[in-house]
C-alpha cells in the first residue's frame, strides 16, 4: 500500500488526482483517523449501527436521511403533501419527497393501460392522470391494483404474448442474438459445442399431406441462442419455407435418428418433383457435413435437472428491509429459477424470484456466520416437509484474505443502486462483515437506522473503485442534496474526510464473455424479478453489460455482469417454458400510433427500503424527466477488452 500523504498537500495540489497503474484515486486520507473494521457479530431485527455522528441529518417524511452540506429551504411534496428541507426531496423538481411519491404520483396515469397488458388486453387512452384526484382515492384505487395483482399471483395467470415471435422479430430486423456460450448457467451453456450454420437436422416435414408424422432434412440457415431458422433440404436458395425451431426441442434430431427410430424420411411436397432418386441427393448433400451429437438430447435432459427442490427452505434478502435476510421456502423451480415464498407469508402471496445461483440466497444460518443481520422467524419450528438446503448448492464466493490491508469502514467506492440499476452510485462501506462480505450505503440517500444498506461481497462485480465511472464515460450519480456540481471526487473525500478503497481491492478479472453491443437475449427485469422480457446489450464496458428492455425507455435500462445468471439466451423461455414478455411497442403500437415511446410496464423493486416502494408496486415513469446519459466513447468495449481500470487479459 502507498503511503498515505497528508490532505495538505493534496489541497495545494489542487485538481491533481493521484492514480495508481490502473488510472483510479487510491488511499485519500481523513481528516479524522481511520475507523477501524466492524468485527463480525450476530444481530437482532433491532440492533442496528448508528451512523456517523460528524454528518449533519434531516427528517423529511418519517425518514432521517445523511445531508452532505446541510443547506435549507422548504418544499411541500405534491403527493402525500408532507413539508420539509427542499434540498432533500427527490429529483431535480423537488416536487416530491421520495422517490415512492414520486412513482405513485405517476402511476395513476398508467395502471389502467398496464394492468390491461398484463391480462392480454390493448392499452386503452382513456387512462390519464387524475391530478386533482384526493389522496384516499388514489391510495384506495392503488390497494384495489395491489389486489388484482395478488389475485393474479394466485391464479397464475400467463401473460399474453400478443403473437410475439423471437424469429420474426430477428428476422424483420435484422438481430444478432447472443449465442448460448456466453451463458454458462443456461441449460447446454457448458456444452454447446461447435452448433452452427449448415449443420443439418432431422425434423417434421410440414410441407405434406401424409396423415401419418413423417421428417425430413433440414439445415441451420441462422442461429439465434437455442432458436435456430432452418430449411429443408432441396430448397436451394429459397426460403419460402424456412421456419424457425428451438434446436433444444423435442422435434429436432440428428442425422440419423429417423433410420435408428424407424421414422419416415419424405421430401416436402413443393419439391417432391426436382429429383427422382432422393437418396442418392441426401448422400451427395450429407457427406461431409454436420450434425448434432447422438446424445444431443440426452445431454440437453441433464442440463435441466436442478438441484434445488420444492420445501428446501434458504435465507434471501429481505425484499423491505435489504440489509437483513429472512427464511423462505422454496416454492417451485423453473429452469433454475426460484420462486421462493418468505417463511412467515400465511397466504403464500409474499414471494421472492431469484436465480438458484444469485448472490441474493444463502444457506440457513449464513447470517449467523458472518455477522448479517437476520429476520428471526416468528415461526419456532419447521414446517412438515421443509428441511434446509444443503450448503454446497449455493454459489460459491471467491475466498479472500482479510488479514492483511483489507476494506475498512467509512471507506468511498462507486457502486451499483439495487433499488435503481441504471446508475452507479457515490457509496460507503458501512460495515466489514467475516468471509469479505461488506455493507454498502448510497450517500445521500441512506435511511438513519441502515436499513436500506444493501450486502455485496468484496469480489462482487457490481462494485467499483473511485474514478471508474470518470474513466469509462459512465455518469456517476452523486448524493442526494450535493449541489458542488459537476461532481469531483477530490473535493469530496476532502469535504468529508474520507479516503478511497484501495483500488487493488477490487474484482479486475474479465472473462472472455463473446458479448457485442447489439445483441439480444432474454433478461430478467430486477425490479420486478418475476419478469423476463425481451432486452438488447447497449454497452460494454469491460466485464459490465447494459441491458436495454426493448421498447421501454433508458431510465429502466440496467447494469448487469456479463455472468449474472439472470441473462439468458433468446429462446430460454421457450425451452423451459417461462412466460417472456414481448417489446412494449408490440401491444402498443396500433393504440399508440403517433405518440409518444411507451413507458415500462408494470415493475416492483427488488428490494425495498422504508423509503422505497412497496410490494408489488409499478415502475412508473418518474414525472420529472430525470435522465441518465451514458456516452458513448472509446471505453465501450465489445468484448473483454482491457482499459485504464482493468488488468489487461491475456489470450
């Protein structure tokens, strides 16, 4: 580590910014002296650590949030009509004094036009913004959506795909999708092998009037994640009867499957005529070529059997309170998704949905082990039938040794908002918990008792050192209320006295991941993660993908590793058989003709601070326009390329 130097100097140094070989600010002194590492203890739903005494607090709308410069003025929230200190109301407006307000304000106008999505049905434009509406109308209409919402859950109800078609809308648009390797937690991600265009499969010949099944030659024309478009042999150059198949499906066989299996092999119709000897055409056109493995399907078989098990009980990240975790019960496993029902809920309806793989799920007792706070269930004992989840089935985290120089409370780093994913964050380690787990807040915006701090482990690529976002043209979101604009770091760790995380803290590894900018996939909305919908990578910037939700607006978009085990390749929710949500602008546009970009559809957060929305809650169109721009430049990398900030990766 190098040696500290004192702020002194750094002030009469002005806007020099000391880097280290990676181009990031390293050790910033405090003015005060280091605050040591919190030791690893068990605590109760009450316990919670004070903040820092020497930062100036507010109280505005039942919450104490960090003020940074503790300048006044007053305002009065257009929503729930709370006064308090203008500077912290939420946006750029101060028309609101959260951003729950703020979203609920402007869902009036869109839950009738969602809620019809979300059953099938066309938006209608009857549905506008009742301002003058009174509050308990308004909070009366929301329990009443809440409900609907929850019956829905109950029913289980599909979501209409309004006729969506992934090879359609690759087709007319010439898409590239991203190819199933770049997806190792997908079924066949491990194991893909060299499938590609021109090798040749057996599948049903539709183009036949026989009333028995029969099959014929196909080959790859295009590959789209599992979807493949294929045409039949003997076509040539045509594609009139191209079509489109999921090569993980039940119909799709290699060559030689139909001798094996004693199935019939009959051209298509429309070209029954172009030749009379049809084996001799097959053998001329086969040699040399390729085809699936013989035990395609069997490998693909295994690749969807999951560990995880239905009344397996795990502790998850407490969707209200993100710093604690809580019990819950593994309710049903779909292509290694959880639907997990949080211990407590009577009714069942209180759900979490999370990848077996997320960092978000533990074994039980983990809590315990590494100082997290912890939900103690009011339930004393197990349930007949649950039993705990063995331990080796979550994902493990990379081993780190906290003994030497080591993260350290009070300590500045950049991190990724889970309560708003499209931004990266100015940040604190609050807490150093054992196995090199940490405590993050956001400045500005934390609540008194901690209780929106949100866990990432040290390795966790969703957390970065000071300068990252300067050094890759990504807009940093400074605090809540800091109003010495534009936004430098110096000045910050001088004013707070703070120093940076030492930049050789963090995860630099890139894995060669084959993303590319343009490429779609099928990505899970986190702020409502029973969600997957239809989404396209916008930027990469080393290991960290953008994920854009078609047909919704950027302020949705959302930071995302490229091994996130919530992306998935085009084709996943076919093969599983996961409901996918279409663009916006599939189901919108007859009834939006003219208008302008649809907003996002109905969304809930994934995690819910006492500041933030509730349960079920919709991911509205923040009324006050705050945007987000992210330049692009020459930090966008297409694939694992190495810049300032990462080390550069050898082939």
């Amino acid at each position: 580590m190098e040696n500290t130097k004192d702020l002194t100097e750094h002030s009469s140094r002005s806007e020099r910014k000391r880097r280290d070989s990676f181009g990031m600010f390293d050790g910033y002194d405090s003015c005060s002296e280091d605050t040591s590492s919190s030791s690893s203890s068990e605590e109760s739903e009450e316990e919670v650590a004070p903040l820092p005494s020497n930062l100036p607090i507010i109280k505005n709308n039942g919450q104490v949030y960090t003020y940074p410069d503790g300048k006044s003025g007053m305002a009065t929230c257009e929503m729930c009509g709370m006064v308090g200190v203008r500077d912290a109301f939420y946006s750029k407006t101060k028309r609101f004094c959260s951003v729950s307000c703020s979203r609920s304000y402007s869902s009036n106008s869109k839950k009738a036009s969602i809620l019809a999505r979300l059953q099938g049905k066309p938006p209608t434009k009857k549905a506008k913004v009742l301002q003058k509406q009174p509050l308990v109308a308004k909070l009366a209409a929301y329990a009443q959506y809440q409900a609907t919402l929850q019956n829905q859950a109950k029913t289980k109800a599909a979501v209409s795909m309004e006729g969506f078609s992934w090879g359609n809308y690759i087709n007319s648009n010439s898409f590239i999708a991203a190819p199933v390797t770049c997806f190792k937690h997908a079924p066949m991600g491990t194991c893909w092998g060299d499938i590609s265009e021109n090798v040749r499969v057996e599948v049903p010949n539709t183009d036949c009037s026989l009333p028995t099944k029969v099959f014929w030659i196909a080959g790859i024309v295009k590959l789209a994640g599992y979807n493949a478009l294929l045409r039949y042999e003997g076509f040539e150059n045509d594609p009139g009867l191209d079509f489109w198949c999921n090569v993980c499906g039940s119909d799709i066989h290699p060559v030689g499957w139909c001798a094996a299996s004693g199935k019939p092999l009959v051209p298509p119709r429309t070209i029954q005529h172009k030749y009379t000897n049809w084996k001799a055409f097959l053998v001329k056109r086969l040699t040399g070529a390729k085809t699936l493995p013989p035990d395609f399907s069997q490998k693909v078989s295994e690749s969807m059997q999951y560990p995880f098990k239905p009344c397996m009980r795990v502790e998850v990240v407490d969707k209200r309170h993100l710093c604690r975790t809580r019990v819950a019960v593994v309710e049903s496993v779909i292509g290694g998704r959880l639907r997990l029902v949080y211990e407590e809920s009577e009714d069942r309806t209180d759900d979490f949905w999370c990848h077996m793989h997320s960092p978000l799920i533990h074994h039980i007792g983990w809590s315990r082990s590494i100082g997290h706070r912890f939900k103690r269930s009011d339930i004393t004992k197990k349930q007949d039938g649950h039993f705990d989840t063995p331990p080796h089935l979550f994902a493990k985290v990379k081993e780190v040794d906290q003994s030497g120089e080591w993260f350290k409370e009070g300590m500045k780093l950049e991190a990724i908002d889970p309560l708003n994913l499209s931004t990266i964050c100015v940040a604190t380690i609050r807490k150093v918990l054992a196995d090199g787990f940490l405590m993050i807040g956001i400045d500005g915006s934390e609540a008194a008792d901690g209780s929106d701090w949100f866990c990432y482990h040290a390795t966790s690529p969703s957390i970065f050192p000071v300068g990252f976002c300067e050094i890759n043209m990504i807009e940093l979101t400074p605090p809540r209320g800091y109003t010495k604009l534009p936004f430098k770091w110096f000045d910050y760790l001088r004013e707070t006295g703070s120093i940076a995380a030492p930049v050789k803290l963090f995860n630099k590894d890139v894995p060669n991941h084959g993303f590319r900018v343009g490429m779609k996939l099928e990505a899970v909305d986190l702020m409502e993660p029973r969600l997957i919908c239809v989404a396209t990578v916008t930027r990469i910037i080393h290991r960290l993908l953008r994920i854009h939700f078609d047909g919704w607006e950027e302020e949705y978009d959302q930071w995302v590793d490229c091994e996130s085990p919530d992306l998935y390749p085009v084709g996943w929710c076919q093969l599983t058989g996961y409901q996918l949500q279409p663009p916006a602008s599939q189901s919108s546009r007859e009834s939006q003709s003219g208008s302008s970009k649809q907003k996002k559809k109905a969304k809930s957060q994934q995690y819910k601070g006492h500041k933030k929305m509730t349960a079920l809650q919709l991911k509205e169109e923040l009324i006050d326009g705050e945007d987000y721009h992210f330049l692009q430049g020459a930090s966008d990398q297409e694939s694992n390329g190495s810049a300032n900030f990462y080390i550069k990766q050898e082939p």
